[in-house]
C-alpha cells in the first residue's frame, strides 16, 4: 500500500526502460485531495539535479497535485537540456491529468529522479515523456499501485521501502523510500514521498517533516557523500475529517520517518555492520551529533567494524576532530556494552567486545546531558566493489 | 644520511623490542651545535598523544638538545602512566646525555610516538627506558645513524623516507620521515624530523616550517583521518657559518617537506593510485584547498578511481557541499587530461581518459585566480584489508 493507504491517493510504478535491468523505473503518486497541500526537504549540496531545481520552486506555493519520480538516471549536470526535460515531464503530466478529468498546471507536479550523474539525454527524454500516458492511466484509481510505485523508485536497493502509521483519529499517513547508498547528511541520497490523508494545514505540514528529519534521515551517514538529488516529500490529501492532534502527529511522523531511515541503513550498499554511534553527556544536542557524526565518517574506524575490530582509539581520535565540549582526558567508550575505554584510556578487556550485524557505540562526553544517534556502515570490500564498478 | 646530513648532527636506530615484528623502533636525533634552535608544528587533533602533549611544552622556548622517537605503540589514551613515561624518557635521555659530556634538561629532549593507540603500559615504558643507554651510546658521533634513525620511526611504511637540500651558501637540510596510513589535515599521521646547519634564528625556522608544512603534509589527505600523534619538528644546529638567504632557505624546506610528502603518499596503505586533486580558477586559495580536500574525502570518488572509472558526477557533487565561491552550471572537471565534464555538463566522452598510477584531477571553479593542490590515494580492497586487520 505504502503511499497509498491515506484516503486521497492513487500510484503507480510501470518499466519504461530507463534502467538496464529492465525493471519498473517510473513512479506516480497523485494526490486526489480535497486537500492538496505539501511540504518539502531538499539536499543541501550546492550543485543540485534539475528536478530538485525545479520541484523547489514548484512546492514554493505550498500545493502540488502529484509527483512524477524515475530511476535510471539522476538528470543531474545534464545542461538546459536536462532542464527542460523535467519541465516538459511536469507538463505533459498535467496535461494527462487534466486530460483525465482533474484541471492541473505544470507548476502543480514535482519530478523526482534518480540514478548516474550526468544521465538525462535525449533517450531518457524521450523514455519518461512517452511512457507518462499509460503511467497517470495506471495511476488512476488505483490504490494498489502503491506497491509498484515503490519498486519503480529503487536503484540498488535490494527492497522496496514502505511504512504506515495510523493516528487515534483514524487518519493515516504512508510513505516510500529509496536510497542504499551515497547517504549522508543535509539528506541521505534518497528519495521519499510520505502521504497523509489527516487534516492538517500546510505549516503544520512542513513543520512536523522538517522535525522528522532532521532526527531521522538526517542523522543516517553511511560514506560521507552528500546527493545532488535528495528529496522527502509530504503530501496531505485531508480526506480522513477528523480531528488531528498536532503532537500526535508529529510524534507519528517522525517515528514512520525513523522506520523509512532504519529500512534504508539495513540495506546500505555492502555494509556487513549496521552500526548506531550515540553520544551522550553532551553539552547540546547539536554537539551529540556532531561527535556522533564525525566519528560515523572515519574510514579506520569504519573498516575497523568490518574486521570486527573493537578499536576504540580510532574513535577517541575522532572525537578529537570535532569543536565539542569535552575533556580529553574524561571520555568513555562502550562497545555492544563493554567499556572498552574509560576516562580516555584503556579499561575493560576489547577481547570482550562480541559482534553481531547490529553494531552500538556509545561515547560518553561527560559535558552535559545531551544524547544524539547517528547511524553508519562499515566500510567493507563490498562497499569498494559497488561503488568502484558501478557506472562502468 | 637523511636527518645527519647537515653538520652538527648525530642519530641512532636499533631494535628495543616494541614492535612484534623485530625490526628497528627506537630513534634518536642529536643536535651537537653550536646552536640548538627548533620550531615544531603538531596535531591539531584535540585529543593529543602523551609525547605531543609533552614536546608541545618542550620546545614552546625554541631551544632543543634531542628527539627520540619510538614506533610500536602511540602512547595515547594511555593515561597518567602513559605521560610518565613520556617524562622518564626525557629525564633518562637527558640525564645520559650530560654523563656523555653535553649538559642537558628533560625540557630539552622532544618525544615522538607512533603505533597503536592505547599501547603504553609497564612493558612499553622498560623496553624504552632499557634501551637509551645503548642508543645515546650508538648516537655518539654517528652520522651514519641517519639512516638507521629513519628506518626505526616505520610503522606500516614499506621503505625509509628521506631527503635533503643544499643550499647556494653550502649548508644542508635533512630530513626524515614516516607515515603511510590515517593522513590527514592538520598535518598526516606523520613524524618528521628536519634538521638543517644553516645559521639561522628561531624566529626565521618557525615561520618556514609553517610555510613548509601548510604547502605539504597539510595537503596529503589520503583517509580524512586525523591522528594524534603528528609532529615535524625542525631543528637548526648552526654547524655552517654561512650568509643564508632566507627566501632561498623557505623554498628549499618547503621542496624538502614535499618531496617528503609525496615519499608518504606513494607509500600510503592500500593505495593503487596517487591522485592530485588539484582546483583552479577559484576566489582565493583557501577555497581552492578546501574544494581539493572536499573532493579528496569522497569514499565514492576514490572508489571510483580504484576501479578506473572517470565518475566525474561525483566530483562535481563534492565541490557541491562546500562553501567556495563557485557558479552550479559552470564548473569543469579534467581528468588525466581529458575534459569530462564542462560548464556541468557531460563534454568529452569518458571513454577517452586512461589510467595509471598516477591519477590528476584538475577542477576549474571560474570564479578567480587561486590554485591549490590536495594529495590522495583510491579507496581500495587493500585499504579496507589492512586497516580492518590492524590491531586484531
């Protein structure tokens, strides 16, 4: 179902043939209202894909009708050329739908891509533009679309990612995800498009997702490697009237978006470990996650974790990069519950340390009360492999 | 000769019995005079080694009699104990100095660690303290020392690193160095030790080795990692009674601080390519470092280079995350000459690049004048092999 259990919404995914492999690779959500209100998270990297260029001005307004997502290629660095095709992507959507009963404008649809940098020719123009009719007609009606609609999106995602949650109320909300590699913060490279059928205004709306993620999918840094075409979308279709409690909602939101998040870790491109790095005794939270953060980016430690080495030195070495509050004489390390380090020197025996696919490090800063997680891979040869062999 | 090719300058290096794998780990470098002027630069990791907390102290008045230096533990993270032993090295090496006939204070020896962090117990500590007798005793007038006191700093090094430099007037600068894994800004995970008998005063040594250092080792980034044990230290004897010009002296440590430099790189761990990351066109030369080091960072850039695969997108995604002043639509990327990417667009066909060792990347911003160069290696099998073996 994913992002079509809400009230209001029709999906659809179908193979267009933009990706080698011939699976499914152009995805549709349309929000059929009444409410057609949208909030929106982009990458933070300067240099973005044209869909999120143009998807940033088009969700301005506050009101989008659908979205229109590809993998198979990122449409990124491609020029005005690439420009205008996600343009005339958005309006030939609209005119389809406006076709189909439903009187939509260019500006009311964001486009999503995703896929290899500097992909976005004239084939894939011609690709996506010829293949949105049967796309907005699969789409129409068809709630059980939401399942195609998230394999469509995946790229070396080994599984589609989908959740739902429900409120007191009976509202629901649901959303998909892709990403399983390149995620790192400002957004992990992922696309994802969350949907909700509660009644809530858009401020409400844009509010609680940005909470959302900068808890959740801003905190998942596998490599270090900031997308050019990151992307969380959430739509409110507000066909479920009943009253909606705002904290409630938030609360759901973000617990559905740390469950997307959690999905998108297990499945993390060659990762051998999931490994949670939480730093507590922090003077501030943003301090907790820029400890947290710093050491989920160091290579040795990282590699370290794949030959199930407890090296905690590689993570003291981290914390000492970073402009938190701390004295680097006072720091502690736990590794899956051993003290491994207390007081910044050696403690508990690390031939104690057992490892299993769940890895958790906690560094205690003794500074404050604050804690943060932030979430990595180990670095291994399967990492190496993919990503050495992945546009040749 | 390295470090004893100035005069004024004797050295040592034997097997004390910290490194399992018997080979040379104990060192020390002996300035005989006249003068005893050093300047050091050290990590600016804040979580800082027991010797580098010790030598930071040392040497703040310019003056230093000695360096010993020590692989096969780090002596970091070791605690109380660990700084002990850091003094009782000084005291030990000072104390036999003056029985030798030169007087000598602890706070005129430096102290330099490398290995393992964490390792600085009882057994560390005798095995050092055991064997200063007999490497004060080889040091005594030995020149040829300079080669066995690079050879004992090695760690996962494959070879000795050293160089030197003549100047016009006839003085000498030597130097040594090791380093081959967790390089990084704020200086490698590197000692150095240079020593020159060129007469020139404190104030001039410091200011050069700044210059030096901020062009060199402050430029090899092979693994993002920063350690806590770097120092270089520069030590002048003023054994040449020579007119020295000082902007000839500057630019012969810097040729001698990268020569050494590109000796570490060639050899860092796992490597399979030696890659220049060089940016040009940019606002200032600060930014052209920090787009090259941004770059040199990337786990999916230097994946991509492993595989000999000219993924120019990922270039263009890091110089993205930073703050440089820099057009979106207007940045070039070559590699090994060929133009890939122009205005961010695909331009050349990659097809065309070729690939051996040595890997040049070459980044244009149009946005100034300033170029810089950052250093790096691939990410590679080896790479993840070694460094998730290492301790274990």
């Amino acid at each position: 179902m994913s992002v079509t259990a809400p009230l209001g919404f029709t999906a659809a995914g179908l193979i267009a043939g933009l990706k080698p492999s011939g699976t499914k690779d152009l995805s549709l959500v349309v929000n059929t209202g009444p409410d057609t209100a949208v909030a929106a998270v982009y990458t933070s990297n300067r240099c973005k894909a044209n869909p999120v260029l143009w998807s940033q001005k088009a969700s301005a307004n506050g009101q989008a009708r659908a979205v229109v997502l590809n993998s198979g290629g990122a449409n990124c660095y491609t020029g005005d050329f690439g420009h205008e095709t996600t343009t005339l992507t958005a309006q030939a959507t609209a005119d389809l739908l406006t076709e189909a009963g439903t009187a939509t404008q260019a500006e009311d649809i964001l486009v999503c891509s995703t896929g290899l940098i500097g992909v976005g020719g004239q084939d894939f123009r011609d690709t996506i533009i010829d293949n949105l009719p049967p796309l907005v007609a699969a789409a129409e009606d068809s709630v059980a679309g939401g399942k195609h609609a998230a394999e469509a999106i995946m790229t070396t995602d080994t599984v589609a990612k989908t959740a739902t949650r429900e409120g007191s109320s009976g509202y629901t909300i649901g959303g998909m995800a892709k990403g399983a590699g390149m995620l790192a913060p400002g957004l992990a490279t992922m696309l994802v498009v969350i949907t909700t059928d509660a009644k809530v205004d858009q401020a409400l709306l844009d509010q609680a997702l940005r909470a959302s993620t900068s808890q959740s999918f801003d905190r998942l840094d596998t490599d270090g490697c900031m997308s050019t075409n990151d992307t969380v979308i959430l739509m409110s279709s507000g066909a479920h009237d009943a009253a909606v409690d705002t904290d409630e909602f938030t609360s759901l939101l973000r617990e559905l978006c740390l469950d997307l998040m959690h999905q998108l870790h297990v499945d993390a491109e060659g990762a051998h470990h999931d490994i949670a790095i939480t730093t507590q005794g922090a003077a501030s939270e943003a301090e907790a996650v820029e400890v947290s953060r710093s050491v989920s980016r160091s290579a040795l430690f990282k590699a370290a974790i794949f030959g199930q080495d407890p090296n905690w030195g590689r993570v003291v070495a981290q914390v000492g990069t970073t402009s938190a509050t701390f004295d680097p004489t006072a720091i502690d390390v736990i590794i899956n519950g051993t003290e491994v380090c207390r007081a910044s020197g050696p403690y508990e025996d690390p031939e104690k340390v057992t490892f299993d696919r769940n890895v958790d490090v906690v560094i205690d800063l003794h500074a404050g009360d604050a804690t943060a997680t932030v979430w990595t891979s180990d670095l291994t040869h399967d990492y190496v492999e993919e990503n050495s062999a992945y546009s040749t």
